[in-house]
C-alpha cells in the first residue's frame, strides 16, 4: 500500500472517530436551544445542522491556537444551529417587539430607583397585570437566540474569544476585555433575585435542562422558564448600558 494511502486513511479513520465522539455534545447543545423555540421547530433538524458545524469545527481546527476541540467545536456547532435559525426569521415581529419593551422597561426602573426591580414592578411599568406579563415571558422566551453567543463576535459572527491562547502572552487586549465582561456579568447576575441566580446557574453551569431545574428549585418547569426569561432579559438591559456592542458598520 502507498505510504500516502494509509497517512490518508488514518486521517480520515480519525475524523470519522472524533465525529463520534463529539455527538453527544451536538445533541446537548440542540436539545438545550430547542428548549427556548417553539414546538413547530424540529430537534433532529437542529441536531443535522449541529453536526453540521462539527464536522467544519474537526476539519478547520488549529491546535496550535492553544483552544480544546470541544471549546471550538461547541461555538461551530452553536453558530450553525442559530445561523440557520435566524435564517429562518420564525420569531414573529410581535415577540421581538414585546422583548424591547421588557427590556426598555428594566433599564427605566434600574435608572430611576437604583436597584433591580421586582417582577411586579417590571409589569406594572409596562401597564400589565402580572399573569399578562408571565405570558409575554413565555412568548419571547426564544427572541434574540443567540444574542449573549455572539455578543463580542466579529464580521462574519465567530467569537473572537474562541480563538485566542490560554497565554497571558497573547492577545493581552482581548484578556482584559474578557476579564471585564467576566466582571460585569458577575456583578449583574449578583444584582438577580436569588431564585434567577439559581435557575441560571442550574441551567448554564450545571447544564441541567428545564425539567430538571424545576425539579431542584421546586417550581412549574413554566414558571422556571418565566424566571429565566426574565433573568436574561436583565443580563441584556445590564449589559447594554455597559458593554459597548456596536452595530453593523
């Protein structure tokens, strides 16, 4: 057999083992946005578009960017699957509208007492009973998918932090912009009720899904799906007035 036969072969042998072994987390991360769309959208289209993105994750990466294939692979895998949502435009203009009007009214309450406000204050300024505002929760529960993602993403929409070195050395700039994200969404979840920090940390953290962070928290798996809407949207309106996320140019 030609030398360059079998080095091809092993190659590809190789490929074909690391897309097996990373296809569970294309299934965790599938599973984990499908969670937040509505029901008409597919979990085995989500999974074909996640392996998708692995399979571009193995074949382009470069260890010696001083990343882990699974850290690379997860933002592929993630990108894919949310590019192909947003090409899908399925969240209707009423949603999108209702999440700008949650969060413009975070940001107004935090400005004008200084604090976080409550649920009930957040739905008395937007001039809604609280049952009505737990219903907009659960409408715009998967409106701006993807928005923390990409937050500091370039151009084309990759996260420029997935690509640095671990290295103090490197990329000093990018370092200090991370440790100062880092500390802003610390300090914003610290300014969350408790129960919002748990939920986010329950499902972000540990990587429990739905289901089963009500099963800790002792909630509705709905009403934890209300609070964790509603914890984002306050990362969103924190962020906003702090982080500098400029538009297309």
């Amino acid at each position: 057999m030609h030398p360059y036969q079998a080095l091809t072969e092993t190659r590809d042998e190789q490929r074909e083992r690391l897309i097996l072994e990373h296809l569970p987390q294309v299934r965790l991360i599938a599973r984990r946005i499908h969670e937040r769309l509505p029901e008409s959208v597919s979990l085995e289209d989500l999974i074909s578009t996640g392996i998708v993105g692995l399979i571009q994750a193995i074949d382009n990466f470069d260890p010696r960017h001083g990343v882990k294939l699974k850290t690379y692979a997860e933002y592929k895998i993630r990108g894919a699957i949310l590019d192909s949502l947003r090409g899908l435009d399925w969240a209707p203009r009423q949603q999108r509208r209702k999440a700008k009007q949650i969060e413009a009214a975070i940001d107004r309450l935090e400005q004008r007492w200084q604090r976080t406000p409550t649920e009930e204050e957040i739905a008395e300024e937007l001039g809604l009973s609280i049952e009505d505002y737990r219903e907009w929760l659960v409408d715009v529960r998967g409106v701006n998918l993807g928005s923390f993602e990409l937050a500091n993403s370039d151009e084309d929409g990759r996260d420029l932090l997935a690509f640095i070195s671990d290295g103090e050395e490197n990329w000093p700039s990018t370092l200090v912009e991370r440790a100062e994200l880092e500390r802003l969404l610390a300090e914003a979840i610290e300014r969350m009720p408790a129960i919002e920090r748990t939920i986010l940390s329950l499902y972000y953290h540990e990587e429990l899904t739905l289901r089963e962070a009500a099963k800790v928290v002792k909630l509705h798996e709905s009403r934890v799906s209300q609070l964790k809407s509603q914890a984002i949207l306050r990362l969103r309106s924190y962020m906003r007035s702090r982080w500098p996320m400029p538009r297309g140019k």
